[in-house]
C-alpha cells in the first residue's frame, strides 16, 4: 500500500493563514510563530505535493493555480474539523448520540413537533437529525432510526406503521378569486404543482373522479411538500399533499380545499431501525416515544 499524503495540521493552518493574508509575517503573528517557522511548513507542504503554492513577486505572496486549488479544498478540512471538535465539546461522558433520517416535509411538519420533551425525559441522548429522501441511511450505517414513506418493508430492518395518509388540493383563498367550482375538472384550468417524489398523483386523483386531464402533469415540480405548501400559500397554484402537511394551515384559512375529495395514498408512513439493534437502548427510547405520541 503506497503511503499515504497526509500532512501535519501545522502544516495546514500555516498554509492556509498565509494565502488569507498573503503574508507569511501575518500568518505567523496570528498562529504565534515565527515567520521562518510559518515559511519552512509552506516549503515542507509544497515539497511534498510537488507544486508551488506561491508566487513571491517583490516580497509579496500571489497564490499559485495550484494553491488556489489547494486552499478550497485545505478550507473544508480546517473548517470541518473544527466542526467536530466543537461537536464533541458539547456532550458529557455519558452521553449518546442518536442519528435520525427523515424526509423533509415530515421531519418538519410532524416529527420535530413530536419530539418537544423527549430531551427532558432523556438528557443523555442528544439527537442528530438530517434529511434523507429514502431509508438507505439505514443500510449504510449513517443513522440509527429512519422515518420514511412507503410499503413498510426494509431488507434488515424492523419497520413500525406510524399511520396512513390522503392527499387532497390546497390553495390560497384568492386563487379562487371568489368563486366556487362545480366540476373537479376545472381545476386543471389552474396551475397544478407538481411533486417530484410523485408525478403521478395528479393524474391519480383525477382518474378516481372519473376524470382524465392533459393538464395532469403539467406545472412547476418541487422536491418537497413543503416547497410545494409555500407555493401554493403565496397563490402560485394548486397543491397535493398529504392532509397532516396542510392541517395547520387549513385550519387557520391561509389554505382552503377547491375541491372537497381525498384520495387515499398507497402507502404509509413508519419508523424504521436495524434488526439487530431492538435492545439498543437509544434506540428503544426512541421507538417508546413515539409510541406514546400516537398514543396520546
């Protein structure tokens, strides 16, 4: 195995203070060096990566291509491991960290605000929750329980039914303009947004009505749900979502429903873990907390 190009992180940081300033004398009084210091770890780095890294024209520094490069790439390592230094700061001896997946529009609309006071009740478990459009952190091994959207069926993993979902059209109440439709196919005369984790829903929806329309699939595409709500919050069109996405916002009227028909979704939403981590007890914690809040 060749060796690896693995240099100090003095080496790094004086690298990277120098091509900030464009100073080597600067560099060493911000590091507390000497200059002579500061310039030997820059030779050392450009000796062993075999490239200038600047330029010395008149007693000034000029950043190489190669070290322009070089510093984009020196900047992510400094800034993350400073990241994580800070990261590991802020929890005691006896703490765990759980890592969650979930998908955005039900991480922010559901999740979040079902985990108010899980903290309280479990002080030594600090969460790190990312989004994830599908459950494959689970198999990678970058997240200890996973919330998705689907069959229920994971290859390795305990899957948890949370519930069922409908999706129905929402939009804002000027979008109307007033006035009431009396057939569900003149909605396709309004913007239809789209979801890009289901095309078809549209067209889904119009043919349990009995209704077949060209405009099914046509209007601007979002990633998220949530996208999706804020678009037709602020009257960019029509939106179909799953019902507890939009209940806050129908409740409130800043969404109303065209249309009065829900369409039950094919799938559900479940909380998911590795077979072989039932007993971990961060993990059971967890799965005990939001058993409680379906519960409630």
């Amino acid at each position: 195995m060749s060796k690896r190009l693995v240099p100090s992180m003095t080496a790094l940081q004086c690298f990277e203070a120098a091509a900030r300033h464009l100073s080597f004398t600067r560099a060493a009084e911000e590091l507390h060096l000497t200059q002579s210091a500061v310039s030997k770890q820059v030779a050392q780095l450009e000796d062993m990566l075999r490239h200038h890294l600047f330029l010395r024209i008149r007693r000034r520094l000029q950043l190489t291509p190669a070290g322009s490069l070089y510093l984009a790439e020196v900047n992510k390592i400094l800034t993350q491991v400073d990241m994580s230094s800070r990261y590991v700061l802020t929890y005691g001896e006896q703490t765990e960290i759980l890592k969650v997946a979930t998908q955005p529009s039900f991480g922010v609309r559901w999740l979040i605000p079902h985990l108010k006071g899980f903290g309280k009740r479990h002080g030594n478990i600090h969460l790190d929750i990312r989004n994830e459009m599908e459950p494959f952190a689970l198999l990678q091994g970058s997240a200890d329980v996973v919330f998705f959207y689907g069959q229920g069926t994971w290859p390795g993993a305990t899957c948890m039914a949370l519930f069922g979902e409908e999706v129905v059209p929402v939009c804002a109440p000027e979008l109307l303009a007033g006035r009431e439709l009396v057939d569900a196919g003149q909605l396709a005369e309004l913007v239809l947004l789209q979801s890009t984790s289901r095309p078809e829903a549209w067209h889904e929806w119009f043919l349990e009505l009995g209704l077949e329309s060209v405009s099914a699939y046509h209007g601007p595409r979002f990633d998220t749900f949530y996208m999706a709500l804020s678009a037709a919050q602020s009257g960019c069109g029509v939106a179909l979502v799953p019902r507890y996405l939009a209940a806050k916002e129908l409740a409130e009227g800043s969404l109303v429903m065209p249309w009065n028909h829900a369409m039950p979704s094919a799938g559900a939403h479940y909380l998911a873990y590795a077979e072989h981590a039932a007993e971990v007890p961060k993990v059971r914690a967890l799965v005990e907390w939001i058993r409680e809040q379906l519960a409630d």
